[in-house]
C-alpha cells in the first residue's frame, strides 16, 4: 500500500513538471514554429560543430548555408572540404582545401586535411610536402598531423615491385615436417 502510493506520488510530480515545462499548442498537430526575432547562430560554427560530431552530410548543408548568406570564403571552403573528405568526396575535397589553403592564415587542420586527400589519391610526394607544411604551422603540437606525417613519410620510402628482381622458389621438403625455400635454376 505503502509502495503504491510513493510510485502514484511520483508520477504526479514528473506529470506536473512535464506539462509546466512543456506548453504544447493543442489547437494544431505541427511542431512549434521558429522565431525569427532571435539572431540565428553564425552557419560555420554550426558546420564545425557538425563536423565534430562527424555528421557530414548536416555539416555539408551547413557549410552551404553559411557560403549563401556570407560569400565564398576561405573558412567555408575548408568546412567544405572537411566535410566532403568525411564523405570521402576526394576530387571535391581537393579543390575545395586548395582554395582554403591560399589564404595566408590557413589553420594547419585545414592543411592537414589536404594532405590526408593527397595521400589517399595516391599523390604522396606532395602529401609529405602538404603535411610537413602542416606540422610547421602547428609548431609540432599536433599529435593527428604528426601521425599522418609518419604515414605519409613511410608510403613514400616503400620500395616499389620490380619484377626485374624477381626470384622464382620452390618449396622443398627437408624432414619430417620442416620446409624451405630454394631458388629454382633455369
């Protein structure tokens, strides 16, 4: 009896708190509308906020917007290319983080993310150059673009397939259950 009516209590209390917080419009079935008499929030922080969050495609909107209402500017064209490399949009990633990157200002992410691009288009050369450049701007602070700095160094001293220095080896038994590799002769 006890117990039953503490759980009654307690529903009135949310219910009560509910319908305070909560004033619903019960003449229409629709969400409530936006007011306009508030300052909407600046479209690249919204974008930077989404991108964070790792919603590409609401940053990509976002980032739109904000290139509708403010111009082409170099931070759009970096939210831009963030969020397409996101998408793995490559080639439009590129040419957006290009844009960015002529700004004398660019944040060392946004050469980062150049670099990132580079490196998946198989363009590693200037990759290594991109994020050697990005790890300078960070003042070497920047533990992701150190990594993709490593990365992009180790891709570019891999040895290259020479069939030129091609063995040809056979497997050959020597014991019971031991194997090895010997070159075959011509």
């Amino acid at each position: 009896m006890r117990r039953a009516a503490l759980a009654a209590l307690a529903c009135l209390t949310v219910l009560g708190a509910c319908t305070d917080a909560a004033r619903i419009d019960k003449e229409t079935p629709y969400a409530p509308g936006v007011d306009r008499r508030k300052e909407a929030v600046d479209g690249v922080v919204v974008g930077n906020r989404l991108l964070e969050a790792k919603q590409y495609e609401l940053a990509l909107d976002a980032f739109t917007r904000a290139a509708a209402s403010d111009g082409l500017m170099p931070q759009i064209y970096a939210g831009l290319g963030a969020s397409n490399l996101g998408l793995g949009r490559l080639g439009q990633a590129e040419k957006q983080l290009r844009e960015a990157i002529k700004d004398p200002e660019a944040a060392p992410q946004t050469w980062n993310n150049l670099g990132v691009v580079l490196m998946d288009s198989g363009e590693v050369p200037e990759a290594v150059e991109i994020l050697r450049r990005a790890f300078a701007l960070s003042n070497g602070e920047n533990d992701e673009i150190r990594d993709n700095l490593r990365l992009a160094l180790a891709m570019q001293s891999e040895t290259v397939y020479d069939p030129e220095a091609e063995q040809e080896l056979d497997l050959v038994r020597s014991g019971s259950s031991r194997y090895r590799l010997r070159e075959q002769f011509p």
